[in-house]
C-alpha cells in the first residue's frame, strides 16, 4: 500500500515541457485518474512515478520516502501498458507467472497468486492460450493479472482499454473498479476518455500541457469547473461557451432567468441545462440543425446567429429539423467565466 506524491515537479525534453511544476499527493488506496488530451503529460508522469525517468525539479514520494534516485525495480510499482506489452511466445499462465519467476519465488507462493489473479479476473479458461489466440478483453485482463500476482505497492495503468470495443470497455472499467478494492491498493489511471474517468476515479487531475488546472471528485470537478477549459473537457456532448451578450441583454438569443456575475465575458451551458421551447413569436430564434435520437436521450444540435450549439433531451421529443424554437436557461444551472477563461461566482 502507498501514498503517491509529487512535490513542484518539473520534466522536460529539451526546450519542451512534459510536466509543469506539478503538485498532487495520491491517498493510499484510491483510485487516483490523470485525464486531458493528448501531450498533457499523463504518460509521463506515470513513467515519473515507476521510475523509467527522473525529474529534472522537484520531488517524488511513496509513503513519504524521496524514490528521485530509487530504481524501478526497487518501488515495487505494477505498470499495465496501453500495449499490454504480453510475450508473445508465452502462454497466457506463463506471462503471468512471469515476475514471480524472474524474482525466484517459491512455486507454492506462484501458484498461489496465479490461482487468486484468475478467479479475480475470470481467466481460468484461457491461461493455456497464446496471446494471439486471445480477444482483446481477454488479453487486457491477463496483462492486468501479471501486475497483480507481483503484490505491488501500487498499480500504474496507462489507458489499457482503449482499444477494446465500447460495450466491453463498459464492462472492464467496472472489472477494474472491482479488482482495485478487493486489492486494497494503491492505482494511477491515464486516460484520455471522459466518461471512463468519471465513471472510475476516486479523484481525478486535469492536465493541460503538463500543467495540473484542477484535483477533485469528478462530480465536483463537472459541477464546480476551475476554467472554461476544464468545463469543456468534462461532458458528452461539450458544454457549450458563449460570449455574454449571447445570453444576456436585448441581443441575448437565449433567455437567461437572472443577472451574470460581474466581469463575465462568457457563459457556460451544459446542453442537459438547455430548455427548449416553441417559439411563441416574441424574442430571438434559434433553428433547429440537427436532431440524434439515442434512445432515453436526443441531442438537438441548434444554429443561433450562426453559431452551433447542442441540447441533450429527455427521450425523444417531437422536435423536426429546420423548426424555430426558443431556447432558456436557469441562472442557477450557468457557468460564468471571465476574459481569462476563470469561473466566476454565481451572481
């Protein structure tokens, strides 16, 4: 078990900065998610925290201990690659049993741990297969169990599930949830996958070229957003931003049931927040684009002046396209941001 942290860490790759002066301490036992788009630096900080590279400033502590010069080997940290990185001449038991060989334990000691890694991950079935005879689930859960037979400290994984199929990334992120409490340790998750990250983390990090722009609870994170950026990294569909004249004063196109903060220079809407009405022929008209029926949900994706926007329904309203509508909003439900993109206090 481990408590994680980076002191004011900074790592860079000749005049590029990967990471950014980056603080954050990661609970013992929690499911800790470094999310952002690609090149924010999630990979490395992982390769950071396991060792394959070293800080250029700062510090990196496990359970209080500077490990800056401590080898990958000696921190006793499991890394589950976006490769999954299996040899491919080996069986699925062989590649599990494989650290626990190459560290010289006992055979009762590896069988022990296989057996306990299989049951955990419902791969009994298929240790006799080569990877190549695998599907890809199954290979991802083997790659998984060769980290968890190791008995590590903590588990590092970067976005192992991205090349799986929707449905069985659905199921896998529950798996991992799982496994990671009946272990009881310690894991780093990257990805780049909003809804993965909400779905899983304890709490999660938003990055942004190195940079950390926000630590938190991902309700709170999705609820109370630091930045116009991070408000749009968090939501399918994205929030829509506005400048405030759109939204409030005679020229509004959407009807805003109260007063921005002072200093707002633009408005943020979830498209779940976006009322839509017919238009009563008095105020602005927005014209209807586009309409995606999912099922319990439908995204209507609205032209005003010009600009898109998009509103996510209950069910599957009678909404056609190229009709005018009138769109509203609850004071209480916008996001108000600054010039420099900060949020603001509700007026």
């Amino acid at each position: 078990m481990a408590e994680i942290s980076f002191h004011n860490v900074t790592k860079r790759y000749g005049q590029t900065v990967a990471v950014d002066n980056a603080s954050f301490t990661v609970a013992d036992n929690e499911f800790f998610c470094l999310f952002g788009p690609p090149l924010s630096g999630k990979t490395t900080m992982l390769r950071l925290i396991l060792g394959l590279e070293r800080p250029d400033e700062g510090e990196i502590l496990i359970d209080g201990r500077r490990v800056n010069e401590v080898s990958p080997a000696r921190r006793n940290i499991a890394m589950v690659f976006q490769n999954l990185a299996l040899f491919p001449h080996m069986t699925a038991e062989q590649n599990v049993r494989f650290p626990l060989v190459e560290r010289g334990e006992a055979e009762a000691v590896i069988g022990a741990r296989l057996k306990d890694a299989a049951a955990k991950l419902h791969i009994g079935h298929v240790l006799h297969k080569m990877p190549a005879q695998l599907s890809g689930g199954e290979r991802q859960r083997v790659a998984i169990a060769r980290a968890l037979v190791r008995d590590p400290v903590a588990f590092l994984m970067d976005d192992p599930i991205s090349a799986l199929d929707a449905r069985l990334r659905e199921e896998t992120r529950v798996e991992l949830k799982r496994i990671q409490r009946e272990a009881g340790r310690t894991l780093i998750y990257v990805t780049h996958d909003q809804e993965e990250a909400m779905s899983v983390a304890d709490r999660m990090a938003i990055l942004e070229r190195g940079a950390i722009r926000q630590i938190g609870r991902p309700v709170d994170i999705y609820d109370h957003p630091a930045s116009a950026y991070v408000a749009q990294l968090l939501g399918a569909p994205a929030m829509n931003i506005l400048p405030v004249a759109m939204v409030q004063g005679g020229g509004g196109v959407i009807r805003l049931e109260g007063l921005a903060p002072a200093g707002t220079a633009e408005i943020g809407i979830r498209p779940e927040d976006i009322r839509v009405g017919a238009h009563d022929g008095h105020g602005a008209v927005a014209k209807v684009w586009e309409v995606e029926p999912l099922g319990g949900t439908t995204v209507v994706t609205l032209d005003v002046g010009g600009r898109m926007l998009r509103a996510l329904m209950r069910g599957q309203p009678d909404i056609r396209v190229a009709t005018a509508v009138t769109l509203s909003v609850d004071l209480g439900r916008a996001h108000f941001f600054g010039a420099g993109g900060q949020a603001l206090r509700r007026a």
